[in-house]
C-alpha cells in the first residue's frame, strides 16, 4: 500500500515511517513542514530506501497539500502532524489552533477530494487515520482509566487544539463517509524525541549536570508507552481497524514524575556518564505548569481485545533502553541544544 505520512519527521511519525519500511513493503511519502521539532535525522535509517520518498510542505497550505495527495495517491493517510508540547502552548497557543485545527481540516478535504475520486475497490480500503492524545479527556483523580467513551475535557491549549482536530474527523467521518480511523496515546517515550518533553530533557540534563526541574511536588502521574510499541499498534490499526474506528494505546505503566526523574538519575548514574557525582542532587523543584492535569491512564483493552495489541516493552527496560541512546547519540542532540532548543523553562505564562 501506499502511505501518506504527515509529521514523519517528527518523534512518533519518524518511529512509524521507520517501522513500515524496515518491516512491511509499503511505500512511504514523508510530509513534514520540519519545524523546530521535525528533524530528518530521525529518518536517516531509512532515507536511502526507494520506497520512501519526503517532501516539505505545510498542512495548512491548502494548494500543496492537494497537489501532494493528489500525486501520490494514497491508500493510508496517517495524520502526525501537530503542534505538541503543552508548555509551548500556553505561551503560544495560536500556531496550535493553526496547525492541529487548521491543518487538519485542510489534510481532511484534500483526502476526501482524493477518495471521492478512487475506484470502487480502493474506495473501500483506503483511511484517513488521525493520531491523537489521551490528553483531550482532561483529568483523572486517583482511580479510573480513560476509554474510548470517555467525555472530552481538555485543559491546555495543546489539548483543547487537539480535541478540536479529534471532532473534525469524527464529523468528516459522519458527515461525508469519509473512513476515518482515531487513536488516542499516553505519554510516548524512547529515541530521537525532542529533549522539550520530560524524559529525554532529564537525560541530557544529567548529562550536562544541569538542574531536573521538576513542575511542583512531581505528584502528576502519566502512562508511558515506549514508542516503538505505539508504532505497531499504528500500523496494526492501519491494516486492520474499520471505517470510524477509536482505539486508545497505552503503556500500563503509570508512574509519577517524580519517581521518572529519580529513575533517570539511577540509570545515568549506572551508566557513569552523569555530570554530577550523584544526578538526583540535580532535583530542583519548579513552579507548577499552569492548568497542570493530575493524572492520565488509559484503558487499552479494546485494542488488546479486538486487534491482538499489547504493549511489549516494560518501563523499566525502555528506560534503560532510552538512556543508552542518548549516551550514544551525542551528535544527534547536541545539535539541537546549540541551535532551536537549549532546555529553557517553557509555559511560564512569561510571555503573555
């Protein structure tokens, strides 16, 4: 088949281009309009492939975009594309009501233009898949799960963005017939993610022997999911799930921030590349994020039950797993510290 990849030069759209080339024989087309976070490194593996082919473009671009679906003829659109760090969203929200809400409503009328179009037998098979966030159900107390019924209550810029884009797909779906497929993850970890995000900010800190700010009492609990396991969950529901399909994919592994970050410095120092003689003396603890939601699990039986899906990575391995790339890949990161990142604090509401 052929996939349209949007963000696959992001951290869990390069992980999925990666996988349907290195173990299907899909061909790939790359969309990626290689904003801060979108970096070809991610895709170098696989780059020199001729199934796999990367054009830049924005998703808000109207024109170039239908003249990419246009010409590629996609039998899988799979949406990744989207502004996604909550911090950068308080402080700017309006590039996440363009990308994540803008940019998917153009991305839905050029593959509902595209399909309209198919032959019969590839009508019927072809997808528009949006990848979404377990963060558009808000907040969860001490006990429960979010499911796929779960109401939307997003609390941060980035997640009411994200919530908007969930709705336009569903609606596209509903309205136009247009198969669409949504899955809503927990908190992704692993290689080549952009050090903005908590694990891998940690990481390069030790490295560094920088402070491990930690948002106030590192009480807020999160489900990780290693991310190589997300991307076959996508692509299995890419083969596999039905015209107005939801899935949520998660980890099962809950944890606080705070038991994260101590788990770093345990590893960092393990590995005996830390800056500091002992990496949790880093610990600084930090002014809350503003809106910061206390919880987010998720409940993943339904992709479990119905397409085989389970999480293969315990935390604790993909951690260790996590912490060892980044000691290996020195060139990768600090090419991004000396330029559009340094590890600054972001959502301070500083810039309001």
């Amino acid at each position: 088949m052929r996939y349209l990849i949007t963000g696959g030069a992001g951290f869990i759209g390069s992980a999925v281009v990666r996988r349907l080339i290195e173990r299907t024989d899909h061909e790939v087309l790359n969309l990626d309009a290689l904003t801060y976070a979108g970096n070809l490194e991610s895709v170098a593996p696989v780059a020199d492939d001729p199934r796999y082919r990367f054009v830049k473009a924005d998703i808000t671009d109207a024109r170039a975009v239908n003249e990419i679906v246009s010409e590629f003829k996609p039998d899988r659109l799979l949406h990744f594309a989207a502004e996604s760090h909550v911090d950068r969203s308080i402080d700017g929200p309006a590039a996440f009501v363009s990308t994540n809400v803008v940019g998917t409503s153009v991305l839905l009328e050029a593959a509902r233009s595209h399909w309209q179009g198919l032959p019969d037998g590839r009508k019927d098979g072809f997808r528009f898949q949006h990848i979404s966030t377990d963060e558009v159900f808000g907040s969860l107390g001490e006990e429960g799960l979010f499911r796929e019924d779960s109401p939307y209550q997003p609390n941060s810029p980035y997640s009411a963005s994200k919530a908007g884009s969930d709705h336009l797909v569903r609606a596209w779906g509903e309205t136009y017939g247009l198969p669409v497929v949504t899955t809503n993850c927990s908190n992704n970890y692993g290689e080549y993610q952009f050090p903005e995000k908590l694990i891998p900010l940690m990481i390069i800190n030790c490295l560094e022997g920088k402070p491990l700010p930690v948002y106030g009492q590192g009480t807020n609990v999160r489900d990780w999911l290693w991310v190589d396991d997300h991307a076959r969950a996508l692509v299995t529901v890419s083969e596999e799930a039905g015209p107005g399909s939801t899935y949520n994919v998660g980890g099962r592994a809950e944890r606080r921030n705070i038991d994260v970050v101590r788990a770093i410095c345990e590893a960092v120092d393990a590995s005996g590349a830390g800056a500091a003689k002992r990496s949790e003396d880093l610990i600084t603890y930090v002014t809350d994020r503003p809106g910061h939601d206390a919880r987010y699990a998720v409940d993943c039986s339904k992709i479990e039950r119905e397409l085989g899906w389970t999480p293969s990575v315990a935390f604790e391995e993909g951690l260790e797993k996590t912490v060892r790339w980044y000691l290996d890949n020195r060139d990768w990161w600090e090419a991004i510290r000396s330029g559009a990142y340094r590890g600054e604090r972001l959502g301070t509401l500083g810039a309001a």
